[in-house]
C-alpha cells in the first residue's frame, strides 16, 4: 500500500513537470503545478506511514506505557495539512496574477509577453 502511494505520488509530481514545462498557457501551467503540489502531499502520507501503528490517539484502546511503539509519528501528517493550505494559497495567488495578465493583455499564451522577456 506504502509502494502504490509512493509511486502515485512520484507519477504526479513527474507528470505535473513536465506539464509546467512544456505548456506555454499559464492556467494550465498553474494546473500542472497543482498536479505537482498533490503529488508532493502524496508522497509525504506515504513517507509517514508506518505498517501496524494506530492514529495518535490515547485513549482506552492504545495505554500510554505502549504509545511510542503502538502510533504514527504525526508530525508527518501536521506537514502535508499546511502543505495543503500553503499550496492553496499559493494557488489562488498564480490565478490572480493570471486573471491580471488576461486583463492587460487579453490572451493567457505566455509567448505573447514580450516585455517579460530579456
């Protein structure tokens, strides 16, 4: 299950590259990133899990003599939830510089941006 996750989550960050690397659109030059950020999450989940460990609970069913060796770290999981918003963020920011670009130059086709260039 780990090894699916893994490969799933390097799948998308390789295809969500390539797609920022090879498309001259900007939206979906922002989808790609995005493909890429969930990959990123992905691969964190999995680099977190560990077989035959219980969610970080302590209650009745996980005592706290056993807890360091019956759950997962949650550390891991803390950082894919700010990922997850930070890439939210970050996000909504590349969709608003592209809604401004679209408004000055009416075309989202980033070699029609000439001044950009050196």
């Amino acid at each position: 299950m780990v090894y699916i996750a893994m490969v799933t989550g390097f799948i998308l960050i390789l295809i969500g590259l390539y797609g920022a690397l090879t498309n001259t659109n900007i939206l979906r030059m922002i989808v790609s990133f995005s493909i890429a950020n969930t990959g990123v999450n992905i691969v964190l989940v999995g680099v977190g899990y560990m077989h035959g460990r219980t969610a970080p609970i302590l209650n009745e069913a996980v005592p706290v003599t056993e807890a360091a060796a019956r759950i997962i770290d949650p550390v891991p999981q803390a950082l894919v939830l700010t990922a997850i918003v930070i890439g939210l963020g970050i996000t909504t920011l590349m969709l608003t510089y592209a809604y401004k670009l679209y408004e000055m130059k009416r075309t989202l086709d980033i070699a029609k941006f000439s001044e950009l260039k050196w």
